[in-house]
C-alpha cells in the first residue's frame, strides 16, 4: 500500500492512493485508518497508547479514524513528491508546521514525532549504528572485531525484525526513529 496525504488550510486530511485518486479521510476510509492505526499500535505503542487515552471517550465507531487523523496531521500533510508517506507498511514522516511545537505541544515525540521501538539486541544496535553512519558489511566487521558474514547475518535479522524489504531501507527507518 502507497499513500499520499496533504492537509488543508482547515485541518481537513486527504489521501492519494496508488492510483492517483485524492479522497478526503473519513471515518468511512477504513482500509487507510485500519492500516494507519495498525503500523502506530505495533510500531509506536506510546502514541498509540496516547492517541486511545485522548479518544478513549469517542464513539466506538469513531475512534480509530479520530487517532488516524490526528496522527497524520501530526505528522503527514506536506504536499511533496519525494516519497509516498506510505511505502510498503513504512511510514515517511515530513516536517509538519505547528505552532505549539517546541515548547507548549505535550505530546511532542510521543504523538508528534514518535520515537519507534525496535527491539533490537544489543550486538544489533551496534552493527544498525554503523550502518546508519555510512560504513558498509566488511568496515563495520573489521571495526566490531567480527567476520563479515555475521555482519550480514545481524543486517538481515534487523531488515526482519524492522520489517523492511532492504538494506536502504533500514537506514531510511533508523534515521526516522531510536533504536
């Protein structure tokens, strides 16, 4: 699943699917806001875990499609070219202008900006690190006293357990969230 979103002047959250067609979310969007809430309750359990204390009082049918909408407004809603916001189940946050955020927003990274976690083991998060920083397979071995094909082992056991389908990717995820 690809999507687009942008957001109005008003605060309305629209979306553009893979085919091009721009609809306004509605709690009627069900396959976007299931999709949305999904990736935030596995992926982002302390916005999730804010986002249902703050809707905990809306109507059932509501809920979900309140916590999608306000987390894409969050984080979601420039009109850009340079990524889909939704690409293969990773979310692509954007810069979103706000004037609460900095100093008054209480639920700046937790709703707004979201630290993810990955429960990635310690040997892990070394060998992700070094990744992120630019060195490739062979520097991170030779650096962490390792033999490349460990390294490669550890890299596909992150892609797993990031969900990503390669290893650009797990740069992309890392640079967006703390491991």
């Amino acid at each position: 699943m690809e999507v687009e979103f942008r957001t109005s002047s008003r605060g309305e959250v629209f979306y553009e699917d893979e085919k091009g067609t721009v609809k306004r979310l509605t709690k009627f969007s069900t396959d976007i806001v299931e999709k949305v809430v999904s990736i935030i309750k596995e992926r982002y359990p302390a916005s999730y875990a804010r986002l249902a204390t703050l809707y905990e009082t809306a109507d059932p049918t509501e809920r979900k499609y309140l916590m999608a909408e306000r987390f894409i407004s969050c984080n979601f809603g420039a009109d850009d070219n340079l990524t889909r916001d939704i690409e293969d189940d990773i979310l692509n946050f954007e810069e979103v202008k706000c004037p609460l955020r900095g100093r008054f927003c209480p639920s700046e990274g937790i709703i707004c900006k979201p630290k993810g976690i990955y429960k990635l083991g310690k040997e892990e998060k070394e060998t992700a690190d070094l990744y992120v920083k630019g060195f490739n397979f062979k520097e991170i071995a030779q650096r962490l006293g390792k033999s490349p094909s460990t390294i490669k082992v550890q890299l596909f056991r992150i892609k797993k357990k990031l969900g990503v389908k390669n290893c650009r990717e797990i740069i992309k995820k890392l640079r967006l969230t703390s491991i």
